[in-house]
C-alpha cells in the first residue's frame, strides 16, 4: 500500500505582520487590563441603573410576648419588607453615568491601542533600520578582508611594502568593530522585541506599508477623546452626587400576627411604612467636594493635553521631515563608503 506524502503547505509558516505584533503587544499590555477592567465596571454600573429599587430589599423579623411578664399567652409576631426606592432623578442619573463609563472603557482601549502601535511601529523599524547597517557592516567587513588577505599576498612577493599591509589590516579591523557593533545593537532590539511583543520574529520590512499616515486632526486625537470622554464621566458623578442628597427612602410593607392570650385567636393585619432619612451636610459636603474636584482634574488635564500633544504634533512633522533627510544621507554614506572600497582596492591593485 502506497503511502502519499502530504505536500507542505505555504500557509503553514505564518509571517509576522505589524498588525498582528500590534495585537500581541496589547494583549501583554498593562494597558489592556486597565481598559478590560473599565469595561466589567460599566457593565456593573449598568446592571445597577437599571434595577427596581435603589439598594438591595431587606427583611425584619420580629417577637414578642408576655413570659416574663403576666405570661397569659399573648404573642406578636411581624415581618417586615423594606424596599429602598429611587430619588427624583436619581436613576437617570446613574444610567447617564453609567453609559458615561462605558464609553470612555472603549475609548481607553483605542488610546491603548495607539500607544502600544506607536511602540511597536517605533521599534520594528529601529530594527529594520539596524538590519541595514548590520548588513552594510558586514559587506564592508567582506570586503575590506579581501583587500586585506591580496595585500599580504603582494608583501610576501615583494610587490607592496609592509605599511601597505598593516594600512589594509587597520581597515579590516575598523569595519569589523563597526560590523560587531551593528550586531550587538540589533541583537538588544530584538530582545525588546520579544519583550515587547512577545514574538521572536519580526515583520519583514518589504511587506509595511512605508506611506505616511494622514495627519490627525487634534479634536479626533484618541487622548483628546479620553480626556473629554472623562471630564464627561466627573459631570455625570457629579450630577449623580447631587441626584443623591439623602440616602435612599424606604417602603416598608408589614405583616402583623397578634395573639391576645390563651385560648383566644389570633389576628393579622397588614401595615406600610415609610421611612425618609434627613440629608445633611456631613454626609453630603464630602461627597461633593470629592466629585467636584474630580471634575476640575479631568478638566486640568485635558486643557494640558491638549496643550502638549500640539507641541508633539508639531515635533512629529519636523521629525518627519528630519527622517526624510536622514534617510537620503544614509544612502550617500552607504554609496559613499562602497566607493571608497572599490578605490582602496584600485589603489592596492596599482
């Protein structure tokens, strides 16, 4: 029975892009679990706006009789269902806050997100970058050693002098320091690399888009949003505190047995109750105070968010443009360097 090897699938070796690296890193985020955890609070939230009554139901049970006193068999027995109920407004108020929070969980996720794709975009081509000065490095080195090794074999037929040589070996050490030095550099960044994103392969270079992203409007920044999204959440608590002056009022429903002696029938009768608590300045002053200086903080900082990412903005295009520059000089250095090889080796050739 003839056995057919199963044919190797292309699909099988997976590359690594930039998108999926972005997905590792944010999922080893600690950014990751901020904005998870925000998102189980505003489900809560949400869970408690929309309840019936304002707190969890309570139940009282109670008894009494005349053993200790007459002891002619009379009995009292009651049990009592207490019901916090909303104040005026105050579940509005709660669900607006409560969809307040949810919004700003997905919102914090997207500033995550961004933050981590500026990281791992930074990165891998801190790496790209390194990969091209390792492989520069390295042609020199090849290079220079052939040089080196025809040098020596011209000294020894007496064609060149001995300074001849140790010029070409000064050279053959010189770009295997640098060739050394390129390799320790991309070695550390690989390292982050895994540190980062937990990858030990990065995205090759040929398949990343190197067009320049469009430039962000400031009002659409995802900072700008977080930061308005939670001096939105301060408001909403803090019309939530004044929603909630008092604690929550109480309807009572009771249910009463009376048994007045010996012999005698019992009786039953049923009874509501309400109970109202005084709100006062010692439960709301700190309260209010606490909402409303989360309210000037959120409001502080994104005035000076917004003041400091302009300024980043505005350093992003002139490190753009410097990029741009750099990377033209790179190849006259690299062009530069490969011209001088070739004439040092004309020259060793003469």
């Amino acid at each position: 029975m003839e056995s057919v090897a199963a044919p190797k699938s292309s699909s099988n070796i997976q590359k690594t892009t930039l998108a999926t690296a972005v997905e590792a890193a944010w999922s080893r985020a600690v950014a990751s679990a901020e904005a998870a955890g925000i998102s189980r609070q505003a489900a809560a939230e949400k869970q408690a706006s929309s309840a019936l009554w304002a707190a969890p139901p309570s139940v009282e049970l109670s008894h009494r009789n005349d053993r200790l006193q007459s002891n002619n068999g009379a009995r009292e027995t009651e049990v009592a269902l207490a019901v916090p109920l909303w104040l005026p407004g105050q579940k509005s108020a709660k669900q607006q806050a409560a969809d307040s929070l949810s919004s700003l969980s997905q919102l914090s996720e997207a500033e995550g997100k961004l933050r981590v794709a500026e990281v791992v975009r930074e990165l891998h081509w801190q790496i790209a970058e390194l990969q091209a000065s390792q492989s520069l490095s390295k042609q020199q080195t090849s290079t220079f050693a052939a040089i080196a090794s025809d040098v020596d074999k011209r000294v020894k037929a007496g064609d060149l002098a001995r300074a001849d040589a140790l010029a070409a070996k000064g050279e053959l050490l010189s770009a295997q320091a640098a060739q050394s030095q390129a390799e320790t550099q991309l070695e550390a960044a690989k390292r982050q690399w895994t540190a980062l994103t937990g990858l030990a392969q990065t995205p090759d270079v040929t398949f990343v888009s190197a067009e320049s992203p469009s430039p962000r409007q400031l009002a659409e920044h995802p900072e700008v949003l977080r930061a308005e999204q939670q001096a939105d959440l301060a408001r909403k608590r803090l019309d939530l505190v004044a929603k909630s002056n008092r604690s929550a009022p109480e309807l009572i429903t009771k249910l009463r047995q009376d048994m007045p002696g010996h012999g005698q029938g019992s009786a039953y009768s049923l009874g509501l109750a309400v109970r109202i608590p005084f709100g006062t300045d010692d439960r709301n002053a700190p309260l209010q105070a606490a909402a409303l200086t989360e309210l000037d903080i959120a409001q502080h900082k994104e005035q000076v968010l917004r003041a400091q990412l302009s300024a980043r903005m505005e350093s992003a295009k002139a490190a753009a443009e410097a990029s741009q520059l750099q990377l033209h000089t790179e190849r006259e250095k690299a062009a530069l360097l490969n011209e001088r090889a070739k004439l040092i080796r004309a020259a060793f050739n003469a």
